[in-house]
C-alpha cells in the first residue's frame, strides 16, 4: 500500500476518525479485521456489531462523493453473528455491500496481528470476507 502512495494509521479511534485526521475526506477508508476482544454486550449488543456500527456512521463524513469504505473480516457464521453487518449496514444508510472472498495467500508480503496478542488470525482461520460499501 505504501508503494502506491497509501497512507496507513495505527492506533486510530474508527469511532471518532477525527481525531486522527481532522475533516480529511478519501475515496476509501479501509478498515481490516476489525474485533473486539469482549464478549459482553453494550448497548445490548455484540461489542463487534457496535464498533462496526460506529465505525460505519462516522466514516460517512469522511468520505468524498462516491467514496467507498472497505471492510475485511473473518468468514465464518460465528463472526457474522458478532459483527451483524447487514444490521450495521441498514442503520448507518450504506448500500448493500459487494462481498468478495479474501485470500491472504494471495498477497505473499500480507500479515496480520491479533490487537490482543501476537498470534495471526491467519493462523486460526481459512476463510476471510472483503465488505465493500458505498454510500
């Protein structure tokens, strides 16, 4: 990404982008993996669906005409479950999102790491999705 001029931020607030780059607009915001270590709800919900949600609400003001927010996350009915995007979706007014298979084989230079540990969820996991929502 680096190569093709991308900027990349760590450390990044995804429910409050300002913080990290004022009222900047881009034609993609991409989002990997993103995951909750907690199981316990807020605001009665998965905390996943809630970060997701969140994220998808704020990213709206940062995102120029026909702007595009791309999401990466495990594939699997459990993480679906945590992350209910159809439901983030519908409530931050995205378009129904095209869903493309994500092979982290297919990108030799790609890595991963847990934000709760130093493992990979390459390592645990075979099947990733790429959410590809416009507004």
């Amino acid at each position: 990404m680096l190569k093709l001029g991308a900027q990349v931020k760590t450390g990044v607030d995804a429910t409050c982008l300002s913080k990290a780059i004022g009222q900047r607009r881009f034609r993609t915001i991409i989002f990997q993996f993103p995951n909750v270590v907690s199981r316990e709800a807020l605001c009665g919900q998965n905390p996943n669906h809630v970060l997701v949600t969140r994220f998808l609400k704020n990213s709206r003001a940062h995102l120029k005409s026909s702007g595009l927010v791309v999401i990466s996350t495990v594939d699997s009915p459990f993480y679906e479950g945590a992350f209910k995007t159809d439901d983030a979706v519908r409530k931050t007014g995205f378009e129904t999102p095209d869903i493309y298979t994500f092979n982290p084989k297919d990108y030799p230079a790609y890595s991963h790491q847990n934000t709760a540990d130093e493992e990979s969820a390459i390592n645990e996991h075979t099947a990733f999705a790429t959410f590809v929502l416009s507004a």
